[in-house]
C-alpha cells in the first residue's frame, strides 16, 4: 500500500503541473476575447451611436463603393468601413464673404444667395410701382389715345350710310362730348354759313322718275306755300315698294325755308324725326339723345333743294366760276354737316319730257360715307331741280330724280 500510493505520486505531481499552464492559456485567451469585443462594440458603437455616453461628432459625407466580402489579411470589413470613416476630415464651414464697408447711416442690404438671386434697383422699384399704378388707374391705363381738350371743338361728320335698300340712313353719331363743350358743325377756324336772300318758287307738284342702280319708279315732290307756312311732301317707289318717305313743315321768312319738324321713313324703317328749336337754339331727335346747334338758314334733307332754288332765283350772281351756296343740313336720326355746293357750269340735260339748259351745282363729300350730290336747276321752272342724284363717296346711290313733269297748284 505504502510503495503503491508512493509510486503514483510523481504521476499526481506532474499532471498537476502540466494543467497549471494549459489554465492560465485558456484565461489569457479568454481576456483577449473580451479585449477584442469591447473594442469591436467600440467602434460599432461610434459608427451607429449605439454605445451609451458616446459624443456625437457630424459625420462627414462621402462617397460609396464595393467592398469586397473579406478585406486583404483576413481584416473584417466592420474595421475597414470604421477605420475609413474616422480618416476623413471633418467638412470646414464656408467662410462668410466679406462685406463692403458702408458710409456711416446708409443700410446694408443682406448679400445675394444661391437660392436667392440679387434684385436689381430698377427691378426693385418696378415691382413695386405696378400694382398700386394698375389700382389706382384702373381700366384707363389700357387706353392709350389722348384725353381730348375741355374747350376742344367737335366737328360733325356724317356717319355710313347702311348698304342695301336702306342706303342713305346714316347710323348715329357719337354723343359724347368733351367736358363743357358746346358741340359745333363747323370746324376749327370756319365761319358760319352765310343767310342769302331768297325767291321761292311757286307752290307745284313734280313728277320725276326715280332711279336706284338699274332699278326704275316713280316719285314726286309736293311743294306748297301758304303765306309764312310751307310744307313739303316726297315720295319715292321702285319695282313697287316704298323706297323713301320724307315731309318738312315750318316758316318762311326773309331768309327763304326755317323747317320746324322733318320726318323720315324708309323702306323696312320706323320713322324718325327731327326738331328745330328755334326758342333755344338746338337741333333735337325723336330716336337719339344728340343734338346740335341751330345754325342760322339750317335746312333739312328735303328743304335744302327748294332753299337752293330760292337762293338761286334770289342771286343767281353766285352762279359763276368760283362761286357756290353753302347751307347747313341736318338729317332726321342725327346725322348732320355743313354743305358747300359748288357751281360747276351749265349743262344740257336729257330729262323724260325733253331737254333742259340747267346749271350744274355739286357738293363733294368729306368722307367715304358722306353724301356726295350733283344737282341741275332749270332757270325756266324758277329753279327748281330737273335732275339730282345722291349717294356716298363709296359709290352707293341713295336715289336718283329724273324730272317728268311740273304741275302747278
């Protein structure tokens, strides 16, 4: 027993001693672990903020690319990836840009941005004049004609006359006038028609074919004078329908025809009137608000051919080269002028009845649309008119009168 126990105790001893060593090997191994976990949680930790009490340093941009799944030396791509990121420098702020100095009491304007480029001055006070010039100038900032003058006369000008069987009805005029101004037929530096004596002819119906283009009728005019009264009647039909419809009542005086009321009606037309107003001066209309001033020897569209009769008969002087007659005419739907005839010679004339030596008196118009007019007056018949023809200065006949025959009352 005692040789056995003696004889396994150097077996005892050594095991011991080769286990001391293995121990401590498996400790160091086990403190290297730790050592190397805690240093990986580190940086893990400083990558993604996961270890508590860690600061938080800004990260700095940068760019990604492929690594590969093991990195040269058997290194672990978490340490790669760590090690590149704690490389980089940390971006430097952009150093604000030195600013000007400024007199003393002058503002500084903040510096242009990216995002915000610099406004010029003129661009500055344009946008900021615009919308309070459009609200205080309203629809009026879009015209761009000039305000007539206060005092500025208005000048009358015969309108269009409508094309088609209502030719010769002139449309109305404009209204509107300047502020306190008397509206005027005459223009600017004109001097009002001249009164003449009259001879009128006697009272008598005339008969005269009516022509509109190749149209063909029959019409009359119906002139009597009864002390200081006249009246006057024309009536006008081709291919049987009504084509005009005209009377013109009012006094004879010193100097010749002072019509008081015209009326005129034409063809698929009300009628429609106009009234001198002798008591104040104004011409008015029964289907407009216009008027116009009563000019003195004033004539409407009818009178205007037994007034040039008288005046010729009268002063049959005026009847030479150079000369003429002018007269004011006002027609019923507004339209009005100042028409100057002109003497343009004698001529022969083929009439229905016959030949006639007239004199030739013509009246040229201002416009496209004014009434152009050539008239022959028979010296035989007291003047009174052998051929007329009216129409506009595009070429559009209002009618045409060729004398029949004269009827005396």
């Amino acid at each position: 027993m005692l040789d056995r126990s003696a004889a396994e105790s150097p077996a005892s001893a050594t095991a011991a001693l080769s286990w001391g060593p293995a121990r401590e090997r498996r400790r160091a191994l086990v403190a290297c672990a730790v050592v190397a976990l805690a240093l990986h949680a580190a940086f893990i930790g400083n990558i993604g903020g996961l270890v508590p009490g860690a600061a938080e340093t800004p990260v700095a941009p940068m760019s990604l690319r492929t690594l590969p799944d093991e990195a040269p030396g058997g290194a672990p791509v978490e340490l790669i990836a760590a090690a590149s990121v704690a490389a980089a420098p940390a971006p430097t702020p952009p150093r604000p840009a030195p600013q000007k100095a400024h007199p003393r009491g002058q503002a500084r304007e903040p510096a242009a941005t990216a995002s915000q480029p610099a406004v010029r001055d003129d661009e500055k006070a344009s946008a900021n004049s615009i919308e309070p010039r459009i609200a205080s100038e309203g629809v009026a900032a879009s015209d761009s004609s000039p305000a007539p003058a206060a005092d500025a006369p208005i000048v009358a000008a015969e309108v269009p006359a409508s094309a088609g069987p209502d030719i010769g009805e002139a449309p109305l005029p404009a209204a509107g006038t300047a502020a306190g101004a008397r509206p005027t037929l005459l223009a600017a530096g004109d001097e009002p028609p001249p009164l003449y004596r009259t001879q009128l002819p006697p009272s008598a119906t005339l008969h005269y074919q009516v022509r509109r283009g190749s149209l063909r009728g029959i019409g009359q005019i119906r002139w009597v004078a009864a002390g200081d009264r006249y009246r006057l009647a024309l009536e006008a039909h081709v291919a049987g329908l009504m084509l005009l419809m005209q009377t013109s009542e009012g006094d004879i005086s010193a100097h010749g025809l002072a019509p008081v009321r015209f009326l005129d009606r034409r063809a698929r037309r009300s009628a429609q009137a106009a009234n001198f107003r002798r008591d104040d001066g104004r011409i008015t209309f029964s289907g407009t608000g216009v008027e116009w001033p009563l000019l003195g020897g004033s004539q409407d569209r009818l009178s205007w051919m037994i007034q040039l009769a008288g005046i010729a008969a009268a002063e049959p002087e005026r009847l030479v080269d150079g000369g003429g007659i002018t007269m004011a005419v006002i027609g019923a739907r507004g339209d009005a002028g100042v028409w100057a005839f002109r003497y343009a010679g004698r001529e022969t004339i083929e009439t229905v009845r016959g030949t006639v030596h007239a004199v030739k008196l013509v009246r040229a118009g201002r416009s496209a649309y004014d009434t152009s007019v050539e008239i022959w007056l028979d010296p035989e018949r007291s003047y009174l008119p052998a051929h007329a023809t009216l129409s506009n200065n595009a070429g559009a006949p209002e009618y045409d009168l060729l004398l029949e025959r004269v009827e005396p009352d």
